[in-house]
C-alpha cells in the first residue's frame, strides 16, 4: 500500500507553481471546495487543493484513523494516554437524554446537576433573588482564572455582547498586579460577586489574584466577605477553607481539559451575563457541530475538512503559521482563544508512541480582527517573504441594522482581501508596488453571531484540532510543556525576594541584580 504521505508530496511536486486563480477556470470550483453545516460555510476554494489533493487528504485521514479515534473520543475511551484519561468535554454540551459511559458509569446525571445548580444560581444572581451581604443586587461579576479558565469565558462573554441583559462581567488572568488593581479599581465590594476559577485551587497565579480580591472585599464588607465568592473548583477542602458556600461551588471532571472547559462551569460567568437559556443555546450550537462531526463523511464534514485544509498547508506546502482574522469585533478575542486551544494541544513535539516526530506539527496562530488588522500587519501579509495562510470569519448580518451600511463596508474589505491575497497585482512600473498574490485563504461565512453561532464555531475549531492532532499521531489532550516553566518560578521567587541566588547561571544572576537593585 503507498504512503499517503508520500503521495500527497509528489502531487504537490507537480502543482506547486500553480497559481489558484487558475483553478477558477473551473466554474464549479466554489461548490466543490465549499461546505455546510447548518448555517456555516466554510469556503476553501481559494486555497490550492484540486480534486486530487483533497483526495489524498482524505486517504490519509482514514489511513490515521480519524474516524476511529474520533469515535473512542467520544465513547469515552481514554484518548489522551500520558495521563490515562477520557476526553469528555462534549458531554458537558450532550442532550437531556444523552448517556456518556466512563469506566461504566454514566457521567450525564451529574453534569445535568451541575449546570442545574448552575442555572438556578445564575437566575439568583440575575433576578436579585441571591442579594449582597448588605441586601442590594449584585451590580458586577469578577472572574478570576488563566488559561481555558480565563480565555474560554472572556471570549465567549464578548463574544455574545450583544445578548447581555445580566450584571456587567470583568475578568482577571495575568498574576501582574496592574490587572486586578485595574479591574476592582472601578468597582464596589459591597455590589460584586468573585468567582474563583481553578480546578484544584493551587494555580499560583490565580490563587493569588483570589487572595487580593478577598483582602479587597473584607475591607469593604468585613467578616460578610464570604458571601460574595463563588468557586469553579473540585478541591472542595480547599474552597471550604475560604469559606465559600459549597452551593456556590461547581466542579468538573479531569476528563475536561481547561481550553475545553467553557461549556460547563467555567462558562459560569457567560451564563451569568446572558442567562441559562441563551447559554444552552450555546450549548445547544456545539452539540450540532458534534453530531455532524460524528454523523457526515469526512468529504463533507467541515471539521475535517478544516483540519485537511490545515495538514496541507502546514506539511505539504510548509507553512509554519495561520492567521486567524474574524471581521466581527465582538470575536476580538478569538485568536486568543485558538492560540490556546490550538498551541497548546498540538504544539507538540513526539507521538502518542513517545518517539519524536518525524513530521511539522501545530502551526503558529495568530491574529486580530479586520479592519484593523488591515492598518497593520496585512502589509506582510501581502508582500512579505513569509507566506501565511489566512482564515477569515464573517457574519451575514450584524447586531445594528441602524448601521447595515457599515457592516456591509466591513463584508466588502472581508471579500477584498481574501480576492487580494490571491489575484495579487503585477506589472505597476514599480516593483514595491506589486503584489504577487496566490496566497491562500480559508472563509467562515455564517448569518450572524448569535449563541448557537458562536458554540458550533468554537465546537468546529476543537473538532479541527483533534483531526490535526489525529493525523499528527499526538496527544492533543495533554500540556506538559506548561510545566517546567511553573516549576522554576517556584523555585526563583525566594531568590526574587532577596535569597541568594548561588547556582543559577550568569545571566539569571545579572537579571535578578538587575530588577532587585537595592537587595
């Protein structure tokens, strides 16, 4: 049997020089590289895939058995093997009579009590029913959280502005002081509800971020400070010792990795800003994507055909990066996101095997929404030595029909340069005012962002990496390589505060020197 590996390189030895405007001479090329799922589109035409490349992708994706891995995912087998576990995170978004079998017990009951316990403390916390330690409604909610505690939920609640009818949300990750002084700043203890987001309550940086919102809201309400924390946690000893109501506690499984968190407790803040039924229309959008993941051929099924679009410009056209770019400002944050869900699952560097790599794996994501992104680094989009491949989103219609004419401008520089990239322009006298075009591009059209949207867009994205993951023969399901870099923080912050730092290399020593002067 051939290599699909090496098939894929000697088509693409024979088309490389290939401009994909060519490929339009072909008048069916948009709807044989299109595809839908429910209202999305994604649009892949302007890439350069033939009917032969895309061919050999999909060899290659049954030759890695992503069909089978997917569906041990989702039976519950324990996919992501370095630490023995289930990847379970769409449970947390399976229906009502959905049953999800984990070492012979059925997960659903208590997922269907916790978002149970979730909803009716959100309508508390929005009717004003749960009050403030002093007897007024909550005015702001804090979430303190890093990583898929923080990047899953900040994103998603701008993301879904537009619907928010609940108290104003804020968010704090970064262990950087300017954060949270910034953020409580403008804010009243006696009217703000802290939600505390670590599953094991040891995340340093997020624990102390906890510790100086607590210190904030006993000088504003004493010993009633309690009253006004809530926890996304399992260490339920440890949330005790804060003094935090355990019916203000809502934990999850470690069958749900942190950048696939936001559908259960983590999204406790979304839910707060937009109410329990919008947020399981959320839920309700990823679990579509779910079953047309599980449900379509893979030459149909947009996850995989994201994923295939991914492999060929990653390994067989040798591009190192992808640039997210969605033209709709309230998915500001979703590069972020993606850099997260994406880098961190499948930036890795050996096998599920434990064998190094013999191939390019997770690219790196970048990006900004347009326009603004247009005003400043599409210059080296467009010409620079550097190819990347450019993934657009776009909405249909925006959330201010009073100002359809802007978002109409927004679609038209949208379309404009997805067409730029790949005509390019030539022959202007002047070689720095030349584009030479045939630069790939992906676009994500949908209706417009609404919360079922925004759950099958992100669902498709971690469908996308799980594929990539998948061919790679990686685990996407594990982040050892956050590690190291938490381990030695530990072990430098006495050298920080004045210990003395023998054994640490030159430059660590003249660093240290350097940032504590007078110690």
């Amino acid at each position: 049997m051939s290599d699909p590996w090496e098939n894929l390189a000697a088509h693409y030895g024979t088309i490389k020089e290939r401009r994909i405007l060519s490929l339009f001479d072909d008048a069916a090329r948009f709807t044989r590289f299109s595809a839908h799922a429910g209202d999305l589109l994604l649009d892949f035409s302007k890439t350069n895939l033939d009917e032969t490349g895309l061919g050999l992708l999909l060899d290659l994706a049954r030759t890695r058995g992503v069909e089978t891995r997917r569906d041990a995912m989702f039976r519950g087998e324990k996919i992501n093997t370095s630490e023995d576990r289930a990847v379970l995170h769409t449970a947390l978004r399976a229906g009502e009579d959905a049953a999800v079998s984990l070492d012979g017990q059925d997960v659903m009951p208590d997922i269907r009590a916790t978002r149970a316990r979730m909803a009716a403390f959100a309508q508390g916390v929005r009717s004003g029913a749960i009050e403030t330690a002093v007897g007024g409604r909550f005015s702001d909610v804090v979430n303190i959280g890093i990583g898929g505690s923080d990047l899953g939920p900040s994103m998603t609640t701008l993301a879904l502005a537009p619907y928010h009818d609940g108290p104003r949300t804020h968010f704090v990750s970064n262990v950087d002081p300017a954060d949270i002084s910034g953020v409580l700043a403008g804010l009243d203890p006696a009217e703000t509800l802290v939600i505390i987001a670590s599953k094991t309550f040891t995340t340093i940086e997020t624990m102390s971020n906890a510790a100086t919102a607590l210190a904030w809201l006993h000088k504003g309400l004493g010993d009633k400070a309690p009253r006004h924390l809530a926890a996304v946690s399992s260490a339920g000893d440890k949330t005790t010792e804060l003094g935090i109501d355990p019916a203000r506690v809502f934990g999850f499984g470690d069958w749900v990795g942190g950048r696939y968190s936001v559908w259960g407790p983590v999204g406790l803040p979304l839910m707060l800003a937009i109410g329990p039924a919008r947020f399981d229309t959320f839920l309700a959008g990823a679990r579509a994507m779910d079953r047309h993941f599980c449900d379509t051929e893979l030459a149909e099924n947009l996850p995989v055909l994201l994923g295939l679009t991914g492999i060929w410009h990653r390994n067989i056209c040798g591009y190192d990066s992808r640039a997210v770019l969605p033209y709709d400002q309230n998915l500001r944050r979703l590069p972020a996101y993606l850099q997260q869900l994406d880098m961190e699952s499948n930036g890795k560097r050996v096998g599920l095997d434990g064998a190094p790599l013999t191939r390019a794996s997770g690219p790196i994501i970048w990006g900004e929404p347009g326009t603004n992104g247009q005003h400043a680094f599409y210059q080296m989009l467009h010409q620079g030595t550097t190819i990347v491949p450019c993934e657009f989103l776009i909405a249909a219609a925006g959330h201010h029909p009073d100002l359809a004419h802007q978002h109409d401008l927004l679609k038209a520089n949208c379309l404009a340069q997805s067409v730029a990239l790949m005509r390019g322009r030539m022959g202007q006298g002047d070689s720095y005012r030349d584009f030479p075009g045939n630069r790939p591009s992906i676009t994500l059209a949908y209706p417009k962002l609404t919360p079922f949207t925004l759950g099958q867009i992100i669902a498709l994205y971690e469908h996308r990496v799980f594929v990539e993951g998948a061919i790679w023969g990686l685990n996407s399901f594990d982040q050892w390589g956050v590690e190291l870099g938490k381990e030695l923080a530990q072990t430098l912050l006495p050298m920080v505060k004045g210990a003395d730092p023998k054994g640490k290399d030159s430059s660590t020593r003249g660093l240290l020197k350097a940032l504590n002067p007078d110690r």
